[in-house]
C-alpha cells in the first residue's frame, strides 16, 4: 500500500481512491497479481482460537471482579 495513513478511513474515502490505495481495480485482482500476493503474504486465514475445556472455563469465571459481587 503506498499511504496506510489515508486507508484508515476508508469508509469515507471515494472508491477510486481505494483502489488506487490497494492497486487494484472493480474488476478484482488479476490471476497473476493474486498469486503474486499470495506468495507475498500468505493466504488469508484467521488463526485458529486455543480451546478452552470446561474446568479452565469454571476457574476462569472466579477470576472474575463480577463473581465478587453479592447481594447483602
């Protein structure tokens, strides 16, 4: 990206400003630049979460400042 700073509001920003921002266009990416990023960057994929079993899950709800709360 050439200016990240001005792609922060980029729901404010006009569509052809974005695309010039991201180099791209309406039409989506070309085969070439998409596996040109691919390679750059990796695929998009979230990480995968940490599970949580059920006894960690108890202890963690008494660590909690709202389990302290009681009615007098």
């Amino acid at each position: 990206m050439k200016n990240r700073e001005n792609i922060q509001l980029f729901w404010s920003a006009p569509l052809s400003e974005l695309f010039e921002e991201l180099d791209t266009s309406s039409g989506g990416l070309t085969t070439a630049e998409a596996q040109r990023r691919l390679r750059l960057y990796g695929p998009n994929r979230l990480r995968s979460s940490k599970r949580t079993d059920s006894l960690t899950l108890l202890v963690a709800q008494f660590r909690s400042p709202l389990i302290l709360m009681v009615e007098p």
